[in-house]
C-alpha cells in the first residue's frame, strides 16, 4: 500500500537489487580492464571542500574490529593469498556470471571446481558466502566470508562482500564498516564508493555522504549525475551556498548548453533555483527562475514558483497577474484563491470582494465545482439563527444554489464536500433547512421507483440527510435511519443507500446487523472492489475475521501457495492487517493479533528501506525535486495515522500481557480462575487456526472456479513457511515492555501531539519503573487535554506511585519530578480531588467511570464502586461506549454483578452487539 509523497518516488520503479554486486569484482586488477581515460578538469572548477581522508576503519596496521572479521591472532597466522591459473581464472569469471544473472547453482559448482585446487582461495570464498546467501543460508554464508577474511584479510572483494552480506541483513552500521576498510584497500574501486555512499545517505550520515560523493566526482568529473549528488549531499547537509556552488561550478564548466528538450537539465536548473529559495534571496531565485523559464520542460512548476516568490517580494500587481494566470489555467484549485485573496490584502471580514473572485471564475467556468463551493467556507453567518434571515443571507443564498446544483446532478460526494462546515452550528443548521426543504419540493422519479439506482432529485436529497443525522455533529440516528428507508422505497438497488444504512447500524452498536447489510450492498454490485472492502472490514468490526478473509479474497489473485492473507501481507494492506489485529484482540487471540501489528511495523520497515535504490534510480533519472521530498518524507515517515493505531494496539496487547503475567505471579499460578482462562485460550487459539485454514482453502477453491483457464501455481516451490502462525512465540515473550517500547518510541518521536501516544507512553514507563519518563508523556498529555478522563486517572496514580516510591528515588530525579509535577500537590488529599474533579464532569459517563476506577484504586469498596458503575445507566445520553468500558471493569474485577450489568445495559440499549448474549459457535463438522 502507498501513501502521501513517498510514494510519488517509490512508484515510479522497484529497482532490481541485484545493481549491488553487478560488476562486483571488476575493478580486480587481473580481471578488469584498463580504465578509460577521465576528463580533465581544472582543481579551480572542482567544489571547494576538503578531501575525504582515507577511510580508517582499523587501529594501528593489522588490528581491526572484531565485529569485522578475524582477530589479530588469526590474521598473523593467515596465509598468503593463493594465486589462480588461466583456467581457473576462466572459472572465476564463470561464477561472477552466474551469480549476476542468478544461476547460483552453476555460480556454486564452478566455485567448488577452484575450491578444490585452492581450497584458501579468499576471493572464491567469498564468492561462495555470496551465491548461499542469494539460497537462504544466512549462517553458512556468513561463515564462508569470516573464513575468506582469513585466508586473504587484504582483499578488497572479501571485505566487499563481507559489507554486501551485512547489507543484506540490514546491519548498515557493520556493512559500512566493512565497506570503508575496502575502500582503503582499494581507494579506486567506483563501486565500492558507490555502495559507501549509497549506505552513508541511508543511514542520514550527511557528511560521510559529502565525503564519498565529493571523491566520486574527482574520480569521474565528466558525469553530471556526480555532480548533482554532491550538490543534494550538502544541500541535505544543511550547506545550502555549497549546493548552489556545485551545480554551479558544473554549468560554467559546460562547452556547449545543454538541448532544450533535456529532462534532466531542466530539472536540475529547478533543484538549483528552489536552493536559492531556500536561503532567503527571493529576489535573486526569481531573478534565476525568469532566467531559465523560457525553455524549461516543467511549465506550472515555473509559473508557481515565480507567483510565490513575487508575493514574498511585495509585487502586488505582477503576485496578482500571475495568479489570475494559474487560475486561468486550473480554476479547481483551492490554493490559488486563498494566495490570489491574500496577495490582493483581502481579509477574512472583505466577503464581497472574495466572493467576486469566485463568482469571476464560476461565470468563465460553468462547471467549475471550486468557484461555487470554496466561498461557502467564508461567507459568515456565525452565531445566527436560521430564523434571523427570513429573506436570506449570504451564506443561505449561496449555500441554495450550491446544495441544489448537486442535488439535481446526483453528486454522490455533495455531504463529504459540506461536512467541515458543520463546526459552523449557523451553516449546519441552515444546510439541514436547505435539504429538507430541497426533500419538500422536489419530485420522485417518474413510475415512484428507479430499477438502476440513480440519486439525481428526491432520493439524491435523502440520500444527504441521511448522511446529515448520521454524522457525529448533527447525529439522530433514529432520523437518519428514517431518510434512509424512505429512500430504499424509491431507489431500492442503490448500494449508497446500503452502505450508509450499515453505517448508521454501526454507530447504534450493532456490529452483526451492520455486517449483514453491508454484505447485501456487496452483492448489488459485485465488481466493485471498495464495497467489498467495506463489506470485509464491517466483517472483522463484528470479528468475523475468517469470513472477512475469504471476502477479500474475491479480489485477490490467489495464487500464493501460503493463501490470501500472505497476499494481502504482500499487497501491504495495513488497514486490513490492523482491523485483523484488532478483531483478535476481542477474539482473546493476543499471539495472532501481535502477528498483525508486527506485519505492519514491518511494511513501515520496508518503506523505509525502498528508498534505498532510489539514491541511485533518482540520480540516474534526473528526478532530484522528487527525490529530495521523499528523503524528507522519509525522514518522518512513521507520524502517520496508520503506523500510530496498530502501534497503539501492539502496545496494549503487550501491556495485558504484562499484567497477566504478573498478576499470576502475585498468585503464583495457583488460581483456578486462571487455569481456566489458560484452557480457554487453548481452545480459542485452536480454533482460530481451524477456521482461518478453512477460509483460505475455500478462498483458494472459490478462486479456481471463478477463473478455470487460469494457470495453477506448483505448490511445490520453494515457499517461506512460517513458523510461527499464530503468533504463539509473540505472545510468550519473556519482555513485553520491552517489545511496547519499540512501537512506542516512533509514536513520542513523530506524533508528539497525539494524546493516545502519550497516554501510552504514560503506561509503558510507569510500568517499568521509569518515572521520569512517565511524568514527561504525563505532562505532554495534561497540556494537550487537562479534562481528559484517562489523564486524569494517570495523574492520580503517578502522584499515589510517588507516595510510596520516594524514599528510594535518586536525590536529582526526586528535586526534578518534585520541581515538573504540578498537576497535583503531595500535600493534596486524592479521594477530595477525585471528588472535585467527579463534581466539574458529572454528567459525562466517561468522566464518571474514571473517577470510580480511581476510587477502588484508593482502597474504597468494590461493592461501593459496582453500584456506583450503575449509577451510569440512569444518565441521559445515547453514548454506549462508557457503559462498554464499565462492562469490562466488572469482568476485570470478576465481579458478580457483570451479567446483571450487561442484563441492563441491554435493556438500555437493545441494539449494541456487545451487550447480548455471544451467538453459539459455527459448526466445525
């Protein structure tokens, strides 16, 4: 799966590794021929900047890293490197061949055919470790490479692959080592210092990158890709003028410019003007930018940045004319108004002159969609009520027009495009009259019903309230649901109207009924891969997760030998794999569910090290813009959304696995009631494996039947078997905490605003015992959210945590704990605060539900605290999920009181699945 820039680069090829080793050896003096002959250019046009020293990777003349290879000991007692015959020379070429076109097991009996005669041929050694690696054995190839070292720890090719196998693994720090001391044996070799470099800007070592990349242009000055990479190198670097100077220092050396029609000149002139950009001097970068618009292939780039850098400059007139002109050439896009607006100084008060722009454009463009609907964002109404403009308004009169313009087409997207402006109580309620009244006026389709589904008209108008009271800032689902039946009466075959009845059964709590309809819009149409989608997804919120995969199966090729899942891994449908991960987590399968949460940590590991072959793809392409944006985008890849909720439900299932843990230590395994939740386990884990092996053999089945002529995949090919399917090893991990932490910290790092993250954090190190780490994710949390229910419930148990921890704090982590704590005093008496913090939010049940967690943590009676929880259920609210949380607590408390809790909870809310009774279990037979 691909999200947001990155993948804009990432797309646009998969380039082969096998670049890496590809002319791997042929820099070996008795291999390789001569080098051709480099251009000369003078040292005076060469970049300023210090010759890279040669790399020192070992300490005095023999002692190298142990992580490296052989010790000294071996080394002195290594013999000298074995020389080849022709005809063995002729056989060492043969296995380079073959490892390079992946004939590894011809590649593997010529080398055995030298290692007979030579059997302490380094270079051969090597070449073996390489060609039983590319087979899966890591170990043994590793093996072979220690043993090369030892045998000539002076070649340069046995440290090369050496870093070549470390690569493989990942281990970049180890691989460059390794690359670095092959360097120093061979300080000429180009791929060598290609693969440094390449390692050097994957591992974000900027000025090791400048180092090697300002080698590779003295070595090969006449490439232009040598000088755009150091150019990058120091912009990444920070060293913007040295950039600047480098690209530069190659356009002067130039005989003859470059032809009009080149892609990668243009480019590079654009990466050269954004650097001047980047320093400040917009007058000078707009000076560069008309210098080289004429001919320059990237026209709306060229026209973009020349109306940014004329509005940074203060050039009202000439800002205006050139953003009239990209509006001329895209009217739909929002940014152009918004900077046309402030480049002519209109404020947000000046609605009539911003609305004349729009109403411009709209008039030279009839169907622009923009110029009709961006003004309903600013057009006031604030704090009024419909009934203050029985003649109109502004807002109304326009928001009229637009609402029944979409209408009357049918636009599917007309309540998506208005939503935003619902935090707006005015618009929302002026929007909602407008569409009843719309509803009012306007005529059924002819003959009362539509066979093919339209939405134009009548059913168009439903089809928006529906959406209207279904959306969480306007919500009456009872309405909701009422808009959409009437227009099922009318247009009964349309799969909008299903889905959004799914999704109104989904937020009254019923999971079963949701799935169920969101089925039967699927089958209305069933090539369509979104509703089937939808349909799975519903499928796993109601934890039906075998059904679920065989749903997605119908569009998957079916063809892998481990099943759709392992297709579905490899498609890197995170979505899935979290709404799986999280469907097991109420199945009570915490192994399979880590094995989803870990699937997706590791997709973000690839896209992390995709990047890796576009440092070269980029260069070789021109594509430097794109290439510096997905570096950066890189750079804070794990901030997003995706990465954050499955990280979040990785590190709750490691958190409940701690506290079982150490709950039965505290018992020491002797209770009954864990005995049998073990046995319970057993049975559920068993199961699971059943159903999800016969999901994915029907699935295959299904997908033979759909598809007879398709050609049937051997299964006797080599597939990588996992060991470990149901995540057994995962969850029996001896560190729990440990294995949270490593999904919690790119959480702090990159999502430091997200009060999930922080709440998480907050558990983790409270957990292990690091208070001031807990008291920095506490604070973060009290600054984002003070009223927060969870927050509150942390605050109270880091300052009862303190209390009894104090006499063995450090001195300084005592002064710096006491002098950052300041959401509670440790004179204050918790049970008061509690009180008053109950006071303030009594008529929220979250709020409610918290502050009795916190009254049984303060030692107060369970019996108390059970029919307090009760209280919740006489609130005056349709929110469910607070009395979900109080189910939870009865059964982690193992109250008796549960069933009479769930008993009703039920009454209260007949509709939510999760207060009946579970159905009985799928026959097996």
């Amino acid at each position: 799966m691909c999200i947001s820039l990155g993948v804009r680069v990432l797309s646009v090829c998969r380039q082969s590794t096998q670049y890496q080793t590809r002319h791997l050896l042929r820099s070996e003096h008795h291999l390789a021929p001569p080098p051709p002959p480099l251009k000369y250019v003078p040292t005076s046009r060469l970049p300023v900047s210090p010759s890279p020293p040669a790399p020192s990777v070992c300490r005095g003349s023999l002692q190298c890293p142990p992580v490296l290879g052989p010790s000294v000991q071996q080394l002195s007692l290594a013999a000298m490197p074995q020389p080849l015959s022709s005809k063995e020379n002729s056989l060492f070429r043969q296995v380079i061949r073959n490892y390079e076109e992946k004939q590894y097991k011809r590649g593997l009996k010529a080398a055995e055919q030298i290692l007979k005669k030579n059997p302490k041929h380094g270079d051969t050694l090597a070449m073996k470790g390489l060609i039983i690696n590319s087979l899966g054995k890591t170990d043994e190839a590793f093996a072979l490479a220690k043993e090369a070292l030892t045998a000539d720890m002076k070649s340069h090719i046995c440290w090369h692959v050496y870093g070549i196998l470390y690569r493989h693994q990942k281990n970049f720090e180890e691989a460059i080592k390794a690359y670095k001391f092959a360097l120093k044996l061979e300080p000429g070799s180009p791929q060598i210092q290609r693969d440094l470099a390449f390692l050097q800007i994957q591992m974000r070592d900027y000025q090791g990158y400048v180092q090697s990349r300002t080698a590779m242009l003295q070595s090969k000055s006449q490439l232009r890709q040598n000088w755009t990479a150091l150019a990058v190198a120091h912009h990444l670097a920070g060293d913007l003028v040295q950039a600047e100077k480098v690209l530069t220092t190659y356009e002067e050396s130039l005989k003859a410019p470059p032809s009009h029609a080149d892609l990668e000149n243009s480019e590079a002139l654009l990466y050269k003007n954004s650097i001047i950009a980047e320093t400040g001097d917009y007058q000078r970068a707009l000076d560069h930018l008309q210098s080289i618009a004429k001919h320059n292939l990237d026209r709306l780039a060229v026209l973009e940045l020349r109306a940014e850098y004329l509005a940074k400059l203060g050039k009202k007139d000439e800002a205006i004319k050139a953003y009239r002109a990209l509006l001329d050439r895209n009217s739909e896009h929002p940014e152009y108004y918004n900077k046309l607006a402030d480049v002519m100084g209109l404020g947000d008060s000046d609605t009539n002159a911003r609305k004349a722009i729009y109403d411009e454009y709209a008039q030279k463009n009839p169907r622009c969609d923009a110029a009709k609907r961006l003004p309903l964002d600013f057009l006031t109404g604030a704090g009024r009520k419909v009934a203050d403009y029985p003649t109109g308004n502004d807002f109304h009169d326009a928001a009229k027009i637009y609402l029944k313009l979409m209408l009357d087409k049918g636009v599917p997207s007309t309540f998506a495009n208005l939503k935003h402006l619902y935090s707006d109580p005015f618009k929302k309620e002026t929007l909602q009259s407008l569409a009843h009244d719309y509803v009012e006026t306007a005529e059924s389709p002819a003959g009362g019903g539509s066979s093919d589904g339209d939405l134009k008209g009548k059913p168009a108008g439903l089809y928006y309230l529906a959406q209207h009271y279904n959306y969480h800032l306007s919500r009456d689902l009872a309405k909701a649901l009422d808009f959409v039946d009437k227009g099922l009466v009318i247009v009964p075959e349309n799969v909008e109207f299903h889905m959004t009845k799914a999704r109104i059964w989904k937020h009254r709590g019923n999971t079963r009924k949701a799935a169920e309809i969101m089925d039967q819009a699927r089958n209305l149409d069933l090539k369509d891969r979104y509703i089937n989608t939808k349909a799975a997804k519903y499928q796993l919120r109601n934890n039906e997760t075998a059904k679920a995969l065989k749903t997605m199966s119908l569009f998957t090729r079916n063809d892998n030998a481990n099943g759709p899942l392992a297709e579905l891994i490899d498609m890197q449908s995170i979505w899935y794999l979290t709404e799986d991960g999280e469907a097991s987590v109420r199945n009570g399968l915490i192994g399979l569910a880590l094995k989803r949460f870990h699937a997706v940590y590791n997709i973000f590991d690839v896209w992390q090290e995709d990047q890796f072959d576009f440092h070269s793809f980029s260069l070789r392409k021109g594509q430097i813009r794109a290439y510096v944006d997905m570096i950066r985008w890189e750079d804070k890849l794990r901030e997003h959304p995706f990465y954050t909720r499955a990280a979040l439900g990785a590190i709750a299932a490691y958190l409940g696995i701690y506290d079982s843990k150490l709950a039965m230590d505290e018992v020491n395994g002797s209770a009954n009631g864990n005995a049998e939740d073990e046995a319970e386990k057993k049975r559920a884990l068993k199961k699971a494996k059943k159903e999800a092996q016969k999901a994915e053999r029907e699935a295959a089945e299904q997908a033979a039947k759909q598809d007879p002529n398709k050609p049937k995949t051997s299964i006797t090919e080599n597939v990588k078997k996992d060991d470990d399917p149901i995540g057994l090893k995962l969850a029996s991990t001896d560190q729990p905490l440990v294995e949270a932490t490593k999904f919690l910290l790119p959480i702090l790092q990159f999502s430091p605003k997200s009060i999930d993250g922080q709440v998480a954090g907050f558990e983790v190190y409270i957990r292990r015992e690091k208070y001031l780490l807990a008291l920095s994710c506490l604070n973060a949390a009290i600054a984002i959210d003070p009223t927060n229910p969870v927050v509150h419930e942390q605050a109270v148990r880091f300052r009862k945590a303190l209390t009894s921890v104090a006499a063995s704090l450090p001195a300084k982590v005592a002064e710096v704990i006491n002098s950052e704590f300041t959401a509670i005093d440790a004179s204050t008496d918790l049970k008061k605060y509690n009180a008053g913090f109950l006071e303030k939010h009594k008529d929220s049940a979250a709020h409610v539900v918290s502050t009795i967690k916190i009254r049984k943590l303060l030692g107060e009676d369970q019996k108390t605290c059970e029919k307090a929880l009760f209280g919740i259920l006489d609130m005056k609210s349709d929110d469910w999920e607070p009395a979900a949380e109080a189910l939870g607590l009865f059964y982690q408390w193992r109250s008796s009181e549960a069933d009479a809790f769930r008993k009703a909870a039920e009454e209260k809310w007949p509709e939510v699945t999760l207060f009946k009774p579970p159905p009985p279990p799928p026959s097996t037979s």
